[in-house]
C-alpha cells in the first residue's frame, strides 16, 4: 500500500526539490549557535563543515551504481528522513572534530539525493516538452528560504539547535510520506547514449568549461548560505532572527528568479540570461562586501541571490543535454565537482573570514564571478524551445 498524494509529475519533482533543502537548510541559521556552543572561530567551523563535501564527493562518484540496483524510488524515500536524522545527530557535537565526522554521513545522503532529483528533472522536462529545471531548483531555493525564517524564528525564542534539528525528523518524514509516496521515476531520455555509465564520473573538457561557468555562483551561494547569518551578527551586531532572516533573505530571492527565469531563458538564451545574472551576482557581492550600512548589506544579499539562482540549473540542463555520454554520467561529473565546490568552498572561506575579516568570505568571490562571464558562452546560444502547450 502506497501513502501520499497522486500529482502530476512536474509536481513531484518540485515536492522532492523542496523537502530536500527544507531539510538541509535547517541547520545554517543555528550556525552562530553551534559555533558559540563549540566555543571556535570560523576556521574551526569551516573545517567542520567540510565533512558534509567529503560525504557528497564520495556519493556522488560512487553511488550511481548503487541507486541503480536498490532504485530510485526505494533511494529517495529512505534517504530524505534520513538526512534529517544525520543533521539532528551532528547538532550534538561538541568540538569541530566531532562535527565533521558527524556530516560525513550527511554528505553521503545529499549526493544520493542530488543525483536522483537532478536526473528526474531533466527527464520530466525532456517528457512534457518544456523547461522545468530552473522551476525546480526554485522549489530547492523555497525549501531554502523556509528553513532559513523558521530556523531564525526557532532561534529567537532561544531553543536549541539540538531539539529544533530533532523536531525536524518526523516533519521531514511526514512531508516526505506525503508528498513523495506515489514516487516512480520517470523514463530515461532518448537519443543520448545508452553505453552503462563508469563508477567514477570522469569530467570531460566540455563539463569542466561548465564548472567553470557556475563556480562563482555555487561558492557565492554557498557563502551566503553558510556565512551570512555570522556577518550580520558580526559586522552589525544583529539579534537571532536578523542574522538567520540574511540566509532566508538570499535564498528567498533566488527562488523567485529560479522560478520565472525559464520564460526568461526561452525567450532570451543561456549565454544572455547567464552574464545578466553574473552581473547581478557581481553587485551583490562588491554591496556586502563594502557597504557599513545593515540595509545595503541585506540588499546585497538579495541580489547574490537573484545572481546565483539560474546559473547552475542552466549548466545541468547543458550537461544531461549532451549525446557523448549517458546523461546520468555527465550531470554526475559537473555535480560531482559543482556541487561539492558549493560544499567545500564555503567552509573554506572560514579561514579567510578568521584571519582577515568576515567581509572577504564574500570579498573572494569578485575574481570568480568575471571567470564566470568569461566562460558563459560554454552554456550554449539556443534554448530548448517548448512543444507541449503548458
């Protein structure tokens, strides 16, 4: 017997998008928390987190096999309480040696998950004939936004990360049940190739020209996502849910964008509506990293995220578009180094952040943002034009 509603399955794919972030997205406005709780500065904290990178590299070269044979519905279902379950238990440690072993079986899920919403997404889309990849990773940005006001909110009233992240396990599971019980993958697409894809996702000069391309906004997005309630507290001095509203704030505005920006991409091109938001990105970044206003700051943040919000989704709609390979094995291989460089970069910034000021984490990313315009045309002049009537 099979719980949950029955939707369409654009539907489904934005529901799994959504509950996966709103999951993850739990724990970075209790991150002031944690840190203070652990008694450590950012570097300590950045090295922490990098065991949630380690996890997702290891994943998402290893497990396409795996999910292969224990399915992709079985894979999901499971793995979404899951990673609520991983993020509940890492809120319990007490030093940052603790914390990064405790995110390494977090990492481990979100490649899992990455892989399988990513891959339904663009066989839906390739199904009923329209773009829905940017759609869906507005649903990843809602999901984002969500957690982050509920985090600050949560953390005004002063409650623990440790109970709120628990609280989190059964809301998971039961979105999950609810909107992902009737899950079945979708078909795979046709006229790729259909050659079993290797255990490691190798990237191939063509997905490395597209890591380049969404390196800026992944790392940016990542900042914001990890650090940007620590810059308010540290730079203004804001309240709980000030600082924890700044990672709502971003990610609020990119899914906004990610959710009209395929209209814009249909109409327009990747290239163009890529180096609009790259500039945009570029803005946001040069506002918070200068400005001693709290309000240009919040700004700032605003437009990083309406920077960072169609980058990537264009670059895995360019990758699982390519013929050379299984289309599963190229969105590994540009996940498999995009997605842990979002990951990985960000906690990295720490040490930056320790030793010459919170406002460089961001301040880092301006060289990689004019990379990112250089590399844009990598994306392609012509979008996937509709044939099925919305």
């Amino acid at each position: 017997m099979r719980f949950g509603i029955e939707l369409p399955p654009q539907i489904k794919v934005y529901g799994a998008f959504f509950v996966y972030s709103f999951c993850m997205g739990s724990l970075y406005p209790r991150l002031p928390d944690i840190q203070r709780a652990m008694g450590v500065g950012e570097g300590a904290l950045g090295f922490a987190l990098i065991g949630a990178a380690m996890g997702t590299l290891i994943s998402l070269t290893f497990a396409g096999p795996i999910i292969e044979r224990i399915g992709y519905r079985r894979t999901l279902l499971t793995a979404l309480p899951l990673l609520a379950a991983f993020y509940a238990l890492a809120s319990w440690a007490t030093t940052p040696l603790m914390l990064f072993l405790l995110l390494v079986p977090v990492g481990l899920t979100i490649g899992a998950v990455e892989i399988i919403v990513n891959l339904e997404a663009d066989r839906v889309e390739h199904a009923i004939g329209r773009r829905i990849m940017n759609r869906s990773h507005a649903f990843w940005s809602f999901g984002i936004f969500g957690a982050g006001l509920v985090g600050s909110l949560i953390a005004q009233t002063g409650l623990s990360p440790q109970l709120h992240l628990l609280i989190m396990v059964p809301v998971i599971a039961l979105a999950t049940a609810v909107l992902l019980g009737r899950f079945e993958p979708a078909e795979h697409r046709t006229g790729g190739s259909t050659e079993p894809g290797p255990r490691f996702a190798r990237p191939t000069l063509a997905i490395l020209v597209l890591v380049t391309v969404c390196l800026s906004a992944m790392i940016m997005e990542g900042a914001g996502i990890d650090w940007s309630a620590i810059y308010m507290r540290d730079v203004f001095g804001a309240a709980p849910f000030w600082a924890g509203f700044a990672v709502a704030l971003g990610a609020g505005a990119q899914a906004v964008t990610r959710f009209f920006a395929d209209s814009f991409v249909e109409r327009w091109s990747p290239v163009i509506v890529a180096r609009g938001l790259l500039t945009i990105l570029g803005i946001g970044t040069l506002l918070v990293f200068f400005t001693p206003a709290q309000w240009a700051a919040y700004v700032g943040l605003a437009l990083m995220g309406v920077g960072t919000s169609a980058i990537f989704p264009l670059a895995m709609s360019a990758a699982a578009q390519r013929t050379d390979r299984p289309a599963a094995v190229n969105v590994a291989a540009l996940a498999q180094i995009s997605f842990v460089a979002f990951l990985l970069g960000p906690p990295l910034l720490g040490y930056i952040a320790e030793h010459f000021g919170i406002r460089w984490a961001f301040g880092i990313g301006l060289p990689l943002v004019a990379l990112s315009l250089f590399a844009a045309s990598a994306l392609g002049p012509k979008p996937i034009r509709s044939t099925v009537t919305p």
